[in-house]
C-alpha cells in the first residue's frame, strides 16, 4: 500500500528501530489467549485538519492466520475480475487489507477483531492510516521474531561460504531481515573494494 498524503507527526519514519530502542517494557505489550497484542492507533483526518484518534491493539497474525488471508485475498480478488498476475499489486492490497482485518483488535478483552470484515475495514479507514497501521504491524513483527538481528564477522564468514557452498541464499533464512540486509550489503561492499583494488 503506498502513501497517498502525510500522516500525522507523530507517525515514527523508523518504526521498527523505535520499537526495539524502546525496550520491551516500552512496547506495553499484553498477552491474551497466548497472544502478544500491542497498543497502536487508527486515524482519521477531520474537516478541520485535525486527527481523531481510535485506540486499538495489534495483534501479529500467525501463519495460519497468514494463509487464510490469502485464501480470501484471492477469493475477493475474483469477485472484484481482478487477474492474480496483471493486477498483483491490487491483490497485494486485499491481502493486506485481509491481514489488517485479523491483527486490528479492540482494546478490552477479549481483543477481538475490531472489523473482521475486510471490505467494511478498508472503507471505514482511511488508506493513509491503514498503511500506518501495516508499518507498525511488520515491524512488531521484527520485534517478536526470534531471528539473530546481527551477526559478527565470523559469522558472516560462515554464512558466505555456506552461500557459496549451497549457491542459494537459505543460509541467511536463520537471521532477521536486518542481519540479512547488512549482510548482503557488506559483501557487496567488499566486493566493490576487491574490484577497485585491481583496477
């Protein structure tokens, strides 16, 4: 989903990195039905410029939850004649939106879905805020993930040769998107170094 116009300022530009400086104490995550659920917010642009502010909670879909947005992703995508390949950034959108449906939740227990239905969701809120809500939801997602957010230089030793010796990038699949990022871009890096050197 892109932005279509500015959110409000107190929308972080790096969400992910703000979550984690916070701490986990200062995420105020709650834990119902073994779910983690986050405090976030929806909004709403009113005539006069201002924001009206709708307090929800997050809650990080599970892949279950994940395939069956998808499933319904798709089967909306056929009711609307979209085509899966030629229109695959609006079927992007209802998966989304799909998501979004599951993971906005109401702030008292039992944190239900705040509008399960996805079409009624997307109607009801502006794309702005709905993006807004998707950033912070993957980066929450960052938050929870169990996958080293770095690795050293011996490490990334390790993971080269294994990249070399498997010649498929599954060795990085152990790591956060992070790790895998820095990586990637310091092999680049050196490699551009090693070709300088020899010119």
């Amino acid at each position: 989903m892109a932005r279509d116009f500015d959110l409000p300022a107190t929308v972080p530009g790096h969400v992910a990195a703000q979550l984690m400086a916070a701490g986990w104490s200062g995420l105020a995550a709650l834990e119902h039905a073994e779910y983690l659920l986050f405090p976030s917010e929806l909004f709403k642009r009113r005539r006069d410029g201002t924001f009206d502010r709708l307090p929800i909670m997050l809650r990080v879909p599970r892949v279950h939850e994940v395939r069956k947005a998808r499933v319904l992703a798709r089967a909306m995508a056929a009711e609307d004649g979209l085509d899966l390949d030629r229109d695959s950034d609006l079927v992007s959108d209802l998966e989304t939106i799909c998501l979004l449906s599951v993971a906005v939740r109401n702030i008292t227990a039992p944190h239900e879905p705040m509008e399960p239905d996805p079409r009624r969701l997307e109607k009801t809120w502006d794309k702005a805020s709905l993006v807004q809500a998707w950033t912070k939801l993957d980066s929450l997602y960052q938050v929870i993930d169990p996958a080293p957010a770095s690795m050293t230089d011996e490490e990334m030793l390790v993971v080269l040769s294994k990249l070399v010796q498997e010649r498929n990038l599954g060795p990085l699949a152990v790591y956060a998107p992070d790790a895998r990022t820095s990586c990637i871009i310091t092999m680049a890096d050196r490699f551009l170094s090693l070709l300088a050197l020899k010119s």
